[in-house]
C-alpha cells in the first residue's frame, strides 16, 4: 500500500528556500507568484493493512519537526483527511 506525506512549514515559520524561489521568479518575470512556501514529499510502500496511526507515528518520531512543521497523510484507497501537527 502506498503513503503520501506532505510536509510544510507552520504558519509563521520562516521560509528562505521558498523565499529565494519566489525571489528567482520575479527574476525569470513571472511576477502573478505572490508568495512561495517549500515543503517536503514523501511516498513511501507500507504493507497493506497498515493503520493511519502508524504512519502518523512515523511522522511524529522520524519524518516530520513537529514544532516547526505540519504534515498530511494520504493512504491509496483513504479520503485525505486535514493537516496534522497544526
């Protein structure tokens, strides 16, 4: 079973590498991206049957800062569900 992880930054966290992306694309004149927030992508198997709570602990102990960063999980076969860490 596939895990998709999505990893960004909490509000109010400063972000220099989305900044010098949204700096780099004003340069490259495409001045519409007002602001830019970089994050991290994790797509992991796990084996089927595998419960949300164990990959959230995974995020919780391994993959994610949970004092700086949220996180959101997506099981195949699973309706996303909210940013956790929040």
């Amino acid at each position: 079973m596939k895990a998709r992880i999505y990893i960004t930054l909490k509000t109010g966290v400063l972000d220099p590498q989305g900044k010098a992306v949204h700096h780099a694309l004003g340069a490259l004149g495409f001045e519409e991206a007002q602001d830019v927030r970089q994050g991290k992508y994790i797509e992991m198997e796990v084996a089927d049957g595998t419960p949300r709570a164990r990959v959230e602990e995974m995020c919780e102990r391994l993959l994610a800062n949970t004092v700086i960063e949220n996180y959101r999980v997506e099981l195949d076969g699973e309706t996303a569900l909210g940013d956790q860490g929040a």
